[in-house]
C-alpha cells in the first residue's frame, strides 16, 4: 500500500523534532527548501561534487581525462549519471537521516536540489519523465518510506513529471556483498517491467545512491527494450 506524503510526515519524527537542522541542530528558518529540516550554513557545506566531472558516471574527475578510470572503455546502456553529492560527511548523513531515519521532509530539499540541476532539465523538466528506481517489494508491505518516489512526487512542484513502469522483484542478494560483475548480473534479475505500467517516450531515471551504477544500467535496460529513450540518471549521490 502507497502511503501518502503526508501521512508519512505526521508519522515520522519530523513531528516531534520540527524545524531543527538535521546537521546542527540550530532552529530552521525560512529557506527554500522548507519544511526539510536543513539550515543554509549546513547545506553551505555539503559535499557538491564540483567539475571537471566524468562524462558517464558524474563523479569529479582527478585528471583531465573525460572519464574516469571505471568507465573508460566501459560498455553501458546509460550514457549519463548526475549525482548531486560525494556519499560523505554531512551530505552522507543528511541521505542516512532520510533513508535510514524517515526524516521524510527532507525530500524537499532533495527535490530543491535536482531542480536546481540543469543537465537534463534545461531548458525544460517537461519533455521526459522521471522514473524513479523501485523499492524492494518487502519495505513497500511493511510499510517503509519509499525514498526515491516521495522525491519524485516532490519534484512535481518544480514542473517535474514521473511514471513508475517499473517493478522490483522480491528477494535478491544485498548488492554490496558482491563484486562488479556479480551487482551487473544480480541487478539485471531484480527489476522488471511493471504488468500495467506505461512507458514513458524519453526518462531520466533518479534514485539515491549510486555505487557501481549496476541498478541504474538494469533499469535503463529494461526501459530501452521497452521503447523509451533513456537520457540519464540523476542520483542524490556517488558512493
Ligand atoms: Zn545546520
Ligand atoms: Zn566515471
């Protein structure tokens, strides 16, 4: 059952702890992303990933090189990821305060953020849809934030459109015990097309956190098989 934003709000801790900056503690006052629990000399501080950037996976790139050593020479159904953040410091902690806290409000400061990045969305989000990366199948029934959608519903106030044609199929080995090519393999196995699900003309996929980017390249498979166009991903960040 797909529990509503806010219904999820009133339930999370958000209600008994408003308005504090999840970083430090300070009150929160008016800031573009309210009500997401962040102050501005934190969000200051977080770990943006800055150019020069791979032209693949969006991580900042060490030489001058236009990609960097992991996907040089890489096969890949994905052309483009965007993450928004190095998985570190306060940015780590502000996704594990989402994720792992259900601080579900500050999925409006992870819409603000996406909307403020450019690379699929200028000069409009309205040409292709987001589809975010399904949860597993056991956190939807027992009634778990599904992170990567209420981002997706959030981001519909900054002219943001999103499907879900996709599925996550239920068990699947954890995907960091596994090696490379192993998360490729497990990956593909783990998604499907939704049975009703209507596949949207042109997508950009979004989900949190990306590591080998095995998720991402199943989905935007599936979806290619499908018909779609898959322009590229954006992720809250890049472990
Ligand atoms: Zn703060
Ligand atoms: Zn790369």
């Amino acid at each position: 059952m797909h529990r509503s934003i806010e219904n999820l709000a009133s339930a999370s801790l958000d209600a008994v702890f408003p308005r504090r900056c999840i970083l430090c503690g300070a009150i929160v006052g008016s800031v573009p992303w309210s009500p997401a629990p962040l102050c501005t000399s934190c969000e200051r501080t977080l770990e943006c990933i800055r150019g020069p950037r791979c032209g693949r996976c969006g991580r900042q790139l060490i030489s001058e090189q236009d990609y960097c050593v992991e996907c040089r020479g890489e096969e890949a159904a994905l052309s483009r990821i965007v993450p928004l953040f190095e998985f570190r410091g306060g940015a780590a902690r502000l996704i594990h305060a989402y994720k792992i806290g259900e601080r579900v409000s500050l999925a409006q400061y992870f819409a603000y953020k996406i909307a403020q990045e450019k690379t699929f969305s200028d000069p409009a989000p309205g040409d292709f849809f987001l589809v975010p990366v399904p949860p597993r199948p056991e956190k939807v029934r027992s009634g778990k934030l599904d992170q990567v959608g209420v981002i997706a519903e959030a981001l519909a106030r900054f002219g943001f459109r999103h499907r879900r044609p996709l599925v996550r199929l239920p068990g699947g080995g954890q995907q960091k015990l596994l090696d490379r090519a192993e998360r490729l393999k497990n990956a593909s196995a783990s998604y499907a097309l939704a049975p009703s699900g209507q596949i949207p003309g042109r997508v950009v996929l979004l989900d949190d956190v990306c590591t080998t980017g095995a998720t991402l390249e199943a989905c935007a498979k599936l979806l290619i098989q499908a018909g779609a166009e898959v322009i590229g991903a954006i992720v809250l960040a890049a472990d």
